[in-house]
C-alpha cells in the first residue's frame, strides 16, 4: 500500500496524540499521588475508541481521489499550536481525564482567561475539520457528531467537579 496525505496526516497526528498521552499519563500519576482525584473515568475509553477509529478512518477509509484542501491542513495545522498553548497553560494539570487536585487553584492564564475548556472547543474543531479536508464528508459529519456527543457529557462531568471549587 502506497501512503498518501491522508494516511501520512493520519500517522502524524497520533504520533503527536501518543505524545500528548504519555505526558498527560505522568502528569496524571503526579496528581494522584499529590492526592488527586479522578472523576467520570468510565466514559474516558468511549473516547480512546472514538479518536483511534478517526484516526483508523482516515488512514483505511480516505482515497486519494483529488488532492486534499492544503488551506484546511494549514488551519489544522495553526490548531496544533493553539493546543500546545492550552497544555502548556494547565501544565502539570493537564491530562485527558478529569482528574482534580483539591486545594490547587483553577487556571485562569492563556486560553484559560476566555474559556472554560478551550481544549475541548480546539477538539470539537479538529475531529471535522481533518477528514473535511480530504474531501471525506461522511468521516466528518460521522465523528464530529459522535465526539460533541461525547463532550456534552464530559463538560457536564467536569463542570460538577469543578463547581464544588469554585464556591470554595
């Protein structure tokens, strides 16, 4: 099999996501031993299984019928350094659980001043966006549906756990 821009894009994005993991993976260890505690953590698979078979999706299922949207991979790409911003604005808080540190303060710097959870805004962008710029509707319309779905619930998990810090 002859890799194309879709498959190359695809064997990117995980190797930064697999990076992102081990970090977030340290920085989750941290934290609980710090005394940190994880919330909401059985609906976190339904998320691996979600951005792995996007991932899967765009490797196996986008042809390389016509060339992809370089403008759309350039936007994609300029999300990549606004996510670096959002990790590295929570720092040693950021993990891809809801993990919750007692008396650590709320990050309120970078993205932070203006959003609760750019993180997840930055996400919901990126899951259609990829596919959309190799032509794969279907793909895009498919995950990006399934990934807000999965959000609206996290958000409201996250939100609750949050909440009881924010009235302390």
């Amino acid at each position: 099999m002859e890799l194309g821009w879709a498959q190359w894009t695809a064997l990117v994005v995980a190797g930064l996501r697999l990076a992102e993991l081990v970090y977030a993976r340290r920085n989750l260890a941290r934290l609980i031993a710090r005394g940190g505690q994880e919330h909401g953590a059985g609906h976190y698979p339904l998320f691996v299984l979600l951005h792995g078979s996007w991932l899967l999706a765009l490797f196996f299922l986008v042809h390389e019928a016509k060339a992809p949207s370089l403008s759309l991979l350039a936007v994609f790409a300029a999300l990549q350094v606004v996510r670096v911003w959002i990790i590295a604005s929570l720092g040693p808080y950021w993990t891809t659980r809801i993990v919750t540190l007692p008396d650590a303060p709320l990050v309120r710097r970078g993205p932070y001043r203006f959003l609760r959870h750019p993180n997840y805004l930055l996400v919901a962008v990126e899951i259609p966006l990829l596919p959309f710029a190799f032509g794969a509707w279907d793909i895009a319309v498919l995950f990006g549906a399934a990934n807000l779905a999965l959000l609206a619930y996290r958000i409201h998990v996250e939100e609750a756990v949050l909440q009881e810090r924010r009235t302390l």
